[in-house]
C-alpha cells in the first residue's frame, strides 16, 4: 500500500479526495482506515441540537459543495445535515472506507530503515505502507480538568461528548463548566427547560450577530501564516470566540448568557468559589475541550515541542522524526483551521502534495 489515512472523518475524507484525483486507486494505492461503525466523522457523535458556524457554502470539502440549508435558522447546518453530506461525500468519490477498522499503532519495521515500509497494525491485521496520513481528530479523546471534590459530588458529571439532548435535564439544576462554542450552545439548550449556571474561565467573547465561523477561519489562517513568517499576529482574540447560532441568540434574549468565574472545588452537593459562595446543582456538563487523539503513534517516540509533535516540511504537517508521517485535522499545529471542514481541504491538498513528491522518490 503507498499510503494509509486514519481517520474517516472530514480530514481523511479531504484527503483521500486528494489523493485519488491524483491517480491512486482507493482500496488498491491508498486506505482509509476509520474506527466508526458509521459514516460522519466525530459529526455522527455529537449532541442532537448541534449547529455548524457557518453556512453551508462555507462548510464544504474540496470537489463538492455541501448542499445549501436554507431554514429559519439564518442557513445553519445541523449535525445531521453534516453527518449526510459527509456520507454522501465518500460515496460520491468512491473512497472505500474501511470501516469499522480500528487502528491500534504504527511502527517501523524491524531494522528501523527509513527506506522501508511502515505498519499500521489493526484488530483485523497489520497493513504495510510507505506513507501514514494520521486523521483521527480529538473527539475520542475529552479533556476533563480536576478540581478538588470532584470525586465526592454526588451528582451526575458528564462530559460533551455524552450530551444529548437538553430534555434529559428537565427539572435538575445544571451547571455548565466551559465558555467557548460548544458551552455557549449546550447552555442555551438546556436554559430553556430547566435551572443553569454558567462557569468559564473567563468572561465570553461573542461574534457581532453578523459575523459567523468564516472570520474566525480567516484569522486563524493569517495567525498560522504570520507565525511562519516570523510575525505576530493577534489571532482570533480581538473578534472573540462564541458565535451567535439561533439557540445562542435565543439564549441571549431570555436572558440566560450570563457566566460567573470559574469555582474553587466541589462538594458532595455543588460548587463552591473561593469567597465560599455555594450553589448547589444536580448535574455537571464539562464543555471543555479535547485533546488529539495519538495513541496509535505512541510506539514511534516522536519529539514534542510545545505539547505536540514536532511538525514541519512545506504543508506543516509532516512529522520531523518520522517523515513518512503527516498529521492533519487536530488545530493549528497542524494545518490552519484543519479541525474544520473548511480547512481540512486546504491541509489536505498541501500535504497530499507533499506525500505525492515523497512516493516518487
């Protein structure tokens, strides 16, 4: 095999898509190897009411533009218009996604010659490839940060990749621990049938009602190209960070947006602040971020630099301990804005580029 992708979510698809306009046969020249049962990325794992930021014009793959949602709404895709397109997607380009394939590590081979193939080992058998393009995101992987009590709180903890629907909380008072996208729009679910509390480290930053997810692309990309320049760039700090979706606005005018600071620790009943101030709460939603889910790499020991692996080469993507390794699709690190769908295909297509030159050596 010359090349395998893990991951078939939006970033393996992207490339995948790449890979065979280029000639490559899927199935035959390259796999894409995903852990789901099911088409859609992390997409088909997330919360009912979930809302993209942009429209869909704005949320395609390379080839095909997501079809256009056009509702109430101001044009926001659900998750299950995602989850069907992305579908839709791999089929259309005839990307044989194997699936379900979990992939438990990538090796070298037994003489450690770089001229030699690398092996990605899965419950169904071992592949040998020249080249891994690793896609496997961040939601398998959710950060949940300690504080002390936590393990004496007697309610319920959950974590946003278990979230669901906000009608499973009718009645319990809830606290929502979390202040970018994906807290602002579980609180805004959840304040509309029930008792909530909103906690962040901050204070929010909203979006202008007229400005959506495409700003925050644009500044991510220029920060990550000043970056590479050797210059500052503010990033997407001075346009804030929560975008105004229906629910979030909704939330807004009922007047639930109201965040208060960050608690000290947890009692077997609540919240406490470090003035001693206690709320009380049945359920805790930690909406606080992930990590990039690497495990499969771990047997490689590639070198980190701030708390990553140390990437490079001309998309930025490419391992500088393992070159036959590309990452893609877990934050600017590796690719600007490449955890979108927006910009998984422009990460996409430079990495494709550089895994291209890399096979006709």
């Amino acid at each position: 095999m010359a090349v395998v992708v893990i991951g078939g979510g939006q970033a393996g698809l992207a490339t995948g898509y790449y890979l065979r306009r280029a000639g490559l046969v899927p199935g035959d020249d390259f796999a894409i190897l995903d852990a789901a049962e099911q088409p859609g990325g992390a997409w088909s794992r997330m919360w009912d009411g979930l809302r993209l930021f942009s429209p869909a014009t704005h949320s395609s793959l390379p080839g095909w533009m997501m079809p256009p949602w056009d509702d109430a709404a101001r044009g926001f895709p659900t998750r299950d218009h995602v989850v069907d397109y992305l579908r839709r997607y791999e089929e259309r380009y005839g990307l044989a996604v194997q699936r379900p394939c979990q992939v438990t590590a990538v090796g070298r081979s037994a003489d450690d010659d770089p001229t030699h193939p690398l092996v990605v080992r899965t419950r169904q058998g071992d592949v040998s490839t020249r080249m891994v393009v690793s896609a496997t995101g961040t939601w398998t992987r959710p950060f949940w940060p300690h504080y002390s009590g936590a393990d004496t709180f007697t309610g319920q903890q959950l974590h946003t990749v278990q979230y669901r629907r906000p009608e499973d909380f009718t009645g319990r008072r809830v606290a929502v621990v979390g202040g970018g996208n994906s807290g602002a729009q579980v609180l805004a679910e959840v304040s509309a049938i029930t008792d909530t509390l909103w906690v962040t480290n901050r204070p929010p930053r909203f979006l202008p009602d007229e400005v959506d997810g495409r700003a925050l692309f644009a500044a991510a990309t220029q920060r990550v190209q000043a970056l590479r320049d050797g210059t500052d760039h503010p990033g997407v700090g001075g346009l804030g960070d929560i975008v105004m979706v229906p629910s979030v606005r909704a939330a807004r005018e009922r007047g639930a947006l109201k965040a208060v600071p960050m608690f000290s620790r947890l009692t077997p009943t609540g919240l406490v602040w470090p003035d001693d101030t206690h709320h009380e709460v049945d359920v805790i939603i930690w909406c606080t971020g992930f990590r990039p889910a690497l495990g499969h790499l771990r047997g490689l020991h590639l070198g980190t630099a701030d708390g990553h692996y140390r990437l490079g080469g001309p998309a930025g993507t490419q391992s500088l301990d393992e070159p036959r390794l590309h990452l893609i699709g877990y934050g600017d690190w590796a690719g600007a804005a490449s955890a979108t769908l927006i910009g998984a295909g422009r990460t996409a297509r430079d990495t494709t580029r550089v895994v291209l030159d890399q096979l006709r050596m």
